[in-house]
C-alpha cells in the first residue's frame, strides 16, 4: 500500500493537530508509514490483515529525579503495541499527603514507541503522587483487545515536597582565613562555610553565634558578618593590640537553623583556621596618610608600611591619594619592584631608553622604569619580537605572584612545579600553577574565596594596588620604620 502525497501531508497535519486524530487501526498504519516516508528496509511492519499479538500491556515512568519540588511533574506512558482510543480520562491519580493535584495534558510522544507523555499539576502539600490507569480505560489495540491486567497501579511515583524536608542538620563545614598569616593588620577576615544554606545568622552586634578565642592580643573584636551566600558568610574582625594569635569559634549557644528548622550540628566549632598577629615593627600612624585608605580599609596598615618605607607616593600628591582599588598595571608593578630590590634611593636610568618598543604616549613616566626593570635583569617583557614591555597591561593575581616571588628570591628564582592539590580553580596543568601555589604557601597573596573545601585562587582577577601593597609588605618582610 502506498500513500499519496496529499494523504502523507493530511496526516502529519492531523497528528500535529492532537491525539484525537488517531481513531482507527487505519490511521494509525497510515501515519506511521507517514513518518517513514513509505520507506521500509524491512518487511512492512503493518501489513493488512494487522497480526494481533495479545492484549496491549503498558508501564508508566518517571521522567525527571525524585523527589521534586516543582508545580508540576510528567509521566511517560508505554503502550506494548500501538493503540488507539487514548484520553485524559484513560487516567487518574493516586495521591498521598496530596491536595489538589491534577492531569493537565495528555500529549503523544513518538508515535513509533507507542509512547504518550502525562502532565500533572502537583497541588499543595507533601507526599506522594502515582499515575495509575482504571479499569474503566477505553483504550484498545487495533484488533479491538482491551488493555490487560487494569487496573493498572504499579508505575512510578514522584515524591513531592514544599520547602526543604530534608533532615539532616546543618553543620559548619569550615572556618578559614580570608588574608594570610602572620599579618600586622588592623582588620582581618574569616569565612564561615556551612552545609548548606542557613538562616539566624547574627549579623548584628553582639554577634552571638561567634566569638574570639586570643592568646596575647587585647582589644579585638567581631566588628561585621556579611553573608556571601545563603551557606556561606565573612566575619571581619578588629586585631586590637599586641601580637598574638586570633581564631573564630561557633558555641554550643548559636541560633543557627537550617531551612527546615534543624539546628546546627557539630558545636561549639572550635577547629577553624588561626591568625597570628605581629605588629612588632614601629607604631603605626594614628591617622591615615592618605585621604582615601581610611584606618579601616583592610589594606590600610600595608599601604602606612609602603609609604613609610618610602616604596609609594601615591597616585596623586596634589591632595595625597593611594587609589587603592585602582587596577595596578604593568607600568605601576616596574616601579614596586626596582624600588623593592634597590630601596627608595634608587633611580630609573637616564635616556635613551631604547629597549622597549611599546607606546610610552600614556605616561612618559614609565619608560624609565621599565628599561631600569629590564637593565636589572627583573624582566624580559611581554614578547621578546619584537621586544615590548607591554606598560598598560593590567596585572592579572597569577602574574603577580610570579612578581611577588621574584621580588622575594631574585629573577633566578626557578619556579616550582604545580601539584593542582591546593586551590579549587588550578588544576596544575597550568604554566603558573607553581608559582600561586608557592605565593599562596609563602603569604603573599589571599585565597578570594573557597569552595568544595579548598580555597580558590582566582587566577585572572586582576590585582589592585591596595592588593599589590598587601603584596609587596610580605615578598619583602617589611614593617614600620
């Protein structure tokens, strides 16, 4: 039997048009072959008189994970051979803990499959919903044989949940340094890591689901909590006076829940990471340099200790200003590192400065600076051809830790060899992987966040100047004059 073009073209039209078309053994043998262009490499699989192979058997499955939490879920509906008669009416719903759930549509899926698909709105409430098929189902093989085995009650079912039923307790994953140790700060930071996402976090004064535990330093406090994410929140705390060690705990008294009003586990927390605080070096200033690094920006007692080393000027002395979240450049990193190896008395050399072909038009300033870098064996540049310094390049934190290292053990400083162990965004198969690995061990450059339980690097974020001083205080050991 062959089908005429304008029946293929009526067909599709019809089964596009809904289910309700297929109504006969006939359409369905037409659509099928419809959908196979006439084309069979085998036998025609519905040859006329059509063979009845027994009464049609079906099985109904879940189509996503379990359990779920959506409005609304689908089964998916298996028939042993092709059928004909199937309504929204051939099904209904077997529920448990369940309100007002519903079958909103009946759609046929691949008609080669013998597969029809079942939308149901889930209502309200928590618990069980099956999709199970009566024995008042009208459904029919082509040669007119009832399903089999009806009522049909063993497919799938969904659990359906509101809200966050799960019932394990929270817990605090870890409390870990967000700056590196030892530091003479006036302000550091901790990040608290939980289980998963809480709620009662007292993130106002007193702060009572903390507290600081110290040995020799006097006067430090909890002075903010901000959450990062629903699991995961930063406790800046004030270092006070004194040298010592600073840690956060979490007592037996916190108020923290988890979405289903679990309690947190696990407490008092007492095993976080440790700040050891050395203000040993010369008192720093009791106001702030410059106009816009108050005593409270967390890069403030690095910037006082550049400055008073005689390493910055600033980035403007008009009204003296630092620009601590000014991107550092290439050009700006030159001068950190010759006047870090050589002292503030050093000078860049005088012109020509030939080595270098980039275009110094930007800033004049810096073409000394970079042929005294290069002169000094602490850089080739950017690209040896042609030769470029590549000045206005802004300083990605893997790049700098290259700086960092060598401005700490010199430009022969041989780079040590990734393990990809350490953070959870360097994998060691990258060229620098050694280098933020052994800035990161040495204290040079903080960790910006965790995750998994590993700290993150952040590789191509690019480093401030406030970031660069932090830096530089620690390649070269520095303190207050």
């Amino acid at each position: 039997m062959k089908l005429e073009k304008f029946e293929i073209v009526f067909l599709i039209i019809s089964l596009l048009a809904g289910i309700a078309a297929i109504s006969s053994p006939e359409d369905h043998r037409k659509i099928v072959r419809a959908a196979s262009n006439n084309q069979y490499p085998y036998p025609d699989p519905y040859p006329d008189p059509y063979p009845d192979p027994g009464k049609p058997r079906l099985s109904i499955y879940r189509t996503s994970g379990n359990p779920v939490s959506s409005s609304t879920i689908t089964f998916q509906v298996f028939f042993s051979e092709p059928v004909i008669g199937v309504d929204v009416n051939d099904f209904v719903l077997f529920t448990a803990g369940i309100n007002g759930a519903s079958i909103l549509e009946l759609s046929l899926g691949n008609i080669m499959d013998n597969e029809y698909y079942v939308l149901v709105d889930t209502g309200t409430g928590t618990g069980t919903i099956r999709l199970d098929v009566p024995v008042t189902a009208s459904i029919k093989d082509m040669e007119d044989n009832n399903l089999a085995e009806l009522p049909y009650t063993n497919g799938e079912s969904y659990y359906v949940f509101r809200g966050y039923p799960d019932p394990t307790p929270p817990s605090v994953n870890s409390i870990d340094l967000v700056w590196l140790s030892p530091t003479s700060a006036s302000s550091v930071d901790f990040t608290i890591t939980f289980s998963e996402d809480v709620t009662g976090v007292s993130t106002s004064a007193p702060f009572n689901d903390f507290q600081l535990v110290t040995t020799g330093v006097s006067g430090a406090a909890i002075t903010a909590i901000t959450p990062v994410s629903a699991s995961v929140y930063t406790v800046s705390v004030n270092t006070g006076s004194g040298n010592g060690t600073i840690r956060l705990d979490m007592p037996v008294t916190a108020s923290i829940q988890d979405l289903s009003s679990n309690a947190l586990s696990g407490l008092p927390f007492t095993t976080g990471e440790v700040y050891s605080i050395d203000k040993s070096g010369g008192p720093l200033p009791s106001s702030p340099t410059f106009g816009d690094v108050p005593m409270n920006h967390p890069y403030w007692s690095d910037i006082e200790i550049l400055y008073a080393n005689g390493l910055t000027a600033g980035c403007s002395t008009e009204s003296l200003l630092f620009c601590p979240e000014q991107t550092m450049n290439r050009a700006q990193s030159a001068v950190f590192m010759v006047r870090s190896n050589f002292g503030n008395s050093y000078s860049p050399p005088p012109a020509p400065w030939t080595t270098f072909g980039d275009n110094f038009a930007p800033g004049p300033w810096a073409q000394p600076w970079a042929q005294g870098m290069f002169d000094a064996g602490l850089t080739a540049g950017c690209s040896t051809s042609p030769r470029l310094f590549c000045p206005w390049e802004e300083m990605p934190r893997f790049q700098a830790a290259v700086f960092g290292l060598r401005m700490k053990y010199g430009i022969s400083y041989p780079p040590p060899s990734g393990t990809g162990t350490v953070f959870a965004d360097v994998n060691g198969s990258e060229w620098y992987a050694g280098w933020v690995e052994k800035a990161y061990a040495e204290g040079m450059l903080p960790a910006c966040g965790s995750s998994g339980g590993k700290p993150l690097f952040c590789p191509n974020d690019l480093v401030s100047r406030g970031l660069g001083a932090y830096m530089i205080v620690r390649a070269k050991n520095l303190s207050m004059p």
